[in-house]
C-alpha cells in the first residue's frame, strides 16, 4: 500500500508531458512543419494606416524677398521767388497738377509799374537810337556817340527783360507734375523771398531702395518684375519691377542697392507706406509638385514613399524651388504617382499599408505664385 502510493506524483507528471508532447505535435503537419496556424501568423503583419496625395502640376518662382519703404522719385518744396500779398491760391492739398501750373498769386502792382517804366525807357531809347543809324551812314554822328546809344539800348533792353521776369514771379509755379503734399500758405498772408509756399510731390511710379546681399548680385538684372505687399493694405499685391542696380557693393554692410519701381496709377499707394518687395529671377512652368511633409531627408538623400498598390516603394528625388506648402520634383517622379504624406515615419520599401485618406486630385494647376524667399 505505501509503495503504490509514493508512485502517484511520477506517474501524473508523465501524463501531463505526454499531453504537452501530443498538443505540440498536432500543431505541425506530418513532416515536422509549421502548421497552417505559423502560417497566417507570417501573412497577417498588420498594414501601416497612411494618408495620401497625389503630385500635382504647377508654375514655380525663384524670389528674393526685401523690405523697404515707398518714396517719390520727384520731390520739390516751391519758394516764393518775390515778395507780396498772397491775392489768390488756385489748388489745394491733395491736387494733382503739371508742370509750370500756376498754384497762387501774389499782389504784383509795383513790380507791374516797374516793368511798364522800363518798357516806357526801352521804347524811347529805341527811337533815338533808330534816328541816330541814319545819322550815323550820313555821317553825322561820330562812331563813339553812336556805339554810346546801342550799348544804353542794350541795357535798357535787359533792364525791361529784367523787371518782366520779376512781375512773372508773382504767378507761383509748380516746377514739377505731382500732387500738392503740403501748403503753407493762406489768402492774406504777406510773404518775403525764398518763404516755402507749396510742396509737390510726383507718385507716379513711387520708388523703393532694396539693399540686398552680394551674394544675389548675378541673379538680378534691371526689368525683373517683382510684386509688392504693404501693410497698410493687407491682402493685395502690387506690380513693381527693378529699376535699376548700384554697381558698388557696400564694404561694410556687404549689400548693394536696388531701385525699385512701383507704377501706381490709381494713388493706392502712398509715400511712407513699408512693404515687401518679391522679386522674381528665375521661372519654371509646369513642374511637378508634392506637399513639404511627403519628403524624408535624411541629410544624404532625399525621397518620397510612392503607393504601390497596398505596399509602398520608396523614391529618391530631386527638389527644386518651394512653392507655399509645396516644393517642386525635378527628378525621381514621372507625375502620376501617389506620396504619402502622414505615415510615412518608419516606412520602409515594401511595406503594406491601408490608405485611410486619400486627397482628391486637383481639377486645375496651381495658381502661380512665389515660390522661395530670402
């Protein structure tokens, strides 16, 4: 009785081994390999959810943006060039007017009478001097008496001359076409000799100086267009263009100046106003785009995961100028593809993926606009 019951314990754990051993091998088929069960273990790795957008078509630029305040390109403060009463004023700020306008007058009573005396001199000398060149081929009248009249003549004449300028002076000018910025004067007043009246101003083009590094020198040439964006009027672009370029790069700051020109013919844009100027040096027309966030950099190279049916392959491009959110393929995409643009950390090529979200492709290219910017 004690013998067989010390045998217990033994023969329970041979059972439950022959059980495991029995199990295990029901598991494999009959020559000892994976069953069907290690099989759909192999198959069923689990696919990467993805987002994916297609490569778009569209017009890139190479831009170098510069901010810079408008100025006028013509500027003149009109000084009164005599003396008098402010009698009329013809134009007020905020007008435009062309050149030799008259903008006021002033009292010009005795500057009137004095041109009238010396016309009065001119005319009276003019008739001696008439009687005395008969005289003179007659030979009644000596050489020196008669050059006496013609150089008292000449005088007068310059005289006259003289005081008719002064009496036009009382008619104040604009010496330029532009628009009344300021005046400084009232009907009234009684002002003296070089007393500032008017201020003129020409803004149509305005004019902006870029300074820009010595590295962009080559990439910029007069005639580049540009566009504008002031902040005083938010969501609107200006057409300007380059004017002109200094030759000089300046030592110490390492930038050079560039002129810009902005037409503005309806006077949207005023003197003072700080904007951004985007300019335009080099154009590509219907390249190929994909979004910022589809591109793996890895310092050495640079790809996008294409899909593939269910997996992904993984392609090595070039880039190009960037668009906004875009950047453009020069090479490794012939344009019909799909990137994926979320899910793509730690993809790698082959890999099985479940698109979650595809973008639409675009009915139309993108709209041109500037691409890089400095």
């Amino acid at each position: 009785m004690l013998r067989s019951e010390s045998t217990r314990p033994a023969a329970a754990r041979a059972a439950l081994l022959l059980a495991l051993l029995l199990g295990i091998a029901g598991c494999r088929g009959g020559d000892g390999r994976p069953g069907k069960g290690d099989a759909a273990d192999e198959e069923g790795t689990p696919a990467v959810p993805v987002e994916v957008a297609p490569v778009r078509h569209g017009d890139v630029y190479a831009v170098y943006s510069g901010t810079a305040s408008l100025e006028t390109d013509a500027d003149a403060v009109v000084v009164a060039k005599v003396g008098g009463e402010v009698r009329e004023i013809m134009v007020e700020e905020g007008d435009q007017v062309e050149a030799n306008q008259i903008l006021a007058r002033l009292d010009g009573d005795r500057l009137r009478l004095e041109m009238e005396r010396a016309r009065a001199n001119l005319r009276k000398l003019k008739q001696e001097y008439d009687r005395n060149v008969e005289l003179h081929e007659r030979g009644l009248v000596s050489a020196g008496a008669f050059e006496d009249i013609k150089y008292e003549l000449e005088a007068l004449r310059a005289a006259y001359e003289l005081a008719q300028l002064e009496y036009g002076y009382t008619q104040i000018r604009a010496p330029i076409e532009g628009v009344i910025a300021d005046r400084f004067i009232k009907l009234g007043n009684t002002i003296s000799a070089n007393d500032p009246v008017f201020h003129v101003t020409d803004m149509d083009p305005l004019l902006a100086y870029v300074y820009v590094p010595e590295r962009e020198f080559r990439r910029l040439t007069p005639g580049q267009p540009a566009e504008l964006v002031v902040d005083a009027i938010p969501g609107q672009t200006f057409a300007a263009r380059i004017q002109r370029i200094s030759p000089v790069v300046d030592p110490d700051t390492g930038t050079f100046k560039v002129t810009m020109e902005v037409p503005d013919p309806d006077s949207r844009l005023k003197p003072g106003m700080f904007g951004r100027f985007n300019i335009v040096w080099d154009a590509r027309e219907d390249t190929l785009l994909v979004p910022r966030v589809a591109v793996i950099d890895d310092e050495t190279e640079q790809a996008v995961f294409v899909l593939d049916g269910d997996t992904v392959r993984r392609a090595e491009v070039t880039l190009g100028y960037p668009k906004g959110e875009m950047i453009e393929v020069i090479e490794g995409l012939s344009g019909d593809e799909q990137v994926v643009v979320i899910g793509q950390a730690g993809l790698k090529d082959g890999a099985r993926v479940e698109v979650v979200r595809r973008e639409p492709a675009p009915d139309a290219d993108l709209p041109a606009a500037a691409g890089t910017g400095a």
